[in-house]
C-alpha cells in the first residue's frame, strides 16, 4: 500500500514553460487536492477534486489547471510557469473522514 | 485574511517539558479541527482532531483542547520529545465539508 505517491519530487523550470505534476492514490478515494505550500503561508489549496472526472477551484487557482481521469490519478498543470509559481506542491486524498493523506511533496523552482 | 492562523512561528522546548501550540480561527462555520505533523522533506500526516462538539481530545502524548467562545485551539504534547520536532499545522473545516483551511505552522524544536 503505497499511500499517495507524486512525481517528480523535484523540477527546475524557465519562466514560460509547461509541465504537469501526477498524483496517484491506492487508497480508493473520492477526493483529491492540489496544495502550494510557501513559507509563513501554510498549505493553500490550488484545486480539488470530489470523483472521477470532477474539478473545482480552491483558493489559488490561477495560473493552474488540473484534470481526474482516473479515480486513483490526479494531475497538475502549468501551461506558461511564472517564479511565482516557484514553491512545494502537495497531492493529498480523503474520503469518508475529514483527514486527508499527503503525498511527499513536489519542490518546483521557477528560474 | 486568513482565517486559521497560528501566531507563534517557532517554539523550543526542553526534552520531558509540556510543548503547547496555539491556533485562533475566525470562521463561525468551522465545525471539525485537525492538527498535522510535518518533518523536513516529507509531506503533512495526521496528528489529532477534535469536533466541535468536543472541548478536549486526547490520544497519548497528544492532546487538543477547543475553546469555542475563545474560537481557539491549543495542541499539548507532554512529555516533549525530540522526535516531535517538526513543523505542526492546525487545519479546521466547515460545515461537515472535507475542505480543509490550514494555519501557516509552527516550528516545533524539542531540545535534548
């Protein structure tokens, strides 16, 4: 039971470039989030997911975009990536409890 | 404006002592609270939580204490140990949702 998995763990991006992060659960559940955590900022959810073939916007979506094809899978999207951008990504499941299990983490730096 | 915020960024604690941290949310509608533990490198894992229902819940070393009126939440660890140094979030939800609203942390550092 691998738990919620994410790759890469790390990337290096010029400004404009794309990329997508993937996020896999084994747990079999319905929900799936996108975190950005920055320092004194906590974790902020970019985007999440209630199923299969569901997206809906969080808190700081923008410059984002993020698709669930597979129940176990959920990817992150970085069409023209920004310094701004430059942070730790966390994938993280639920369902049924509130409590949510957290992938390891992705660092993104953003040159 | 953030609504779950922990107002300490660091604490340090001798070894044996009690490690309390604190966290003040502004939200009404938060109904269920959670703290998360996370070291260096790895990602957030689940520590305790506490309903709304509740003032207090323990487990172990851990226990979280709920002060409605105060719309505060406070998470003691006794004894500290220095494996318990980490960064510790405090996360609520509203409405018997799964979203979750974290505080921004607060560096834990148990000293020997």
């Amino acid at each position: 039971n691998a738990g919620v998995t994410q790759t890469p763990k790390f990337r290096v991006l010029k400004t404009g470039q794309s990329m997508t992060l993937l996020c896999a659960q084994d747990m079999n559940h319905e929900y799936m989030y996108w975190y950005r955590q920055d320092p004194g900022m906590g974790l902020r959810l970019i985007h999440y997911s209630v199923g299969e073939g569901t997206t809906a916007k969080g808190e700081v979506p923008d410059g984002y975009n993020v698709s669930r094809l597979k129940k176990q899978n959920f990817l992150l999207g970085l069409e023209s990536a920004a310094p701004s951008q430059t942070s730790v990504y966390f994938c993280a499941s639920s369902w049924p409890s509130y409590e949510q299990y957290f992938g390891p983490g992705t660092r993104l730096t953003v040159t | 404006d953030q609504q779950v915020k922990q107002n300490s960024p660091s604490l340090s604690v001798q070894e044996g002592r009690i490690s309390i941290l604190n966290c003040d949310y502004t939200n009404s509608m938060f109904d269920y609270f959670l703290w998360y533990k996370k070291y260096p490198a790895e990602g957030p894992t689940f520590l305790i939580s506490i309903s709304s229902i509740k003032d207090k819940n323990e487990d172990g070393r851990f226990t979280v204490f709920l002060n409605k009126s105060a719309k505060h939440l406070s998470l003691h660890i006794v004894p500290s140990q220095p494996g318990d140094s980490a960064v510790y979030f405090c996360a609520a939800s509203a409405n018997a949702g799964n979203m979750l609203t974290f505080g921004g942390g607060t560096r834990l550092m148990v000293k020997p």
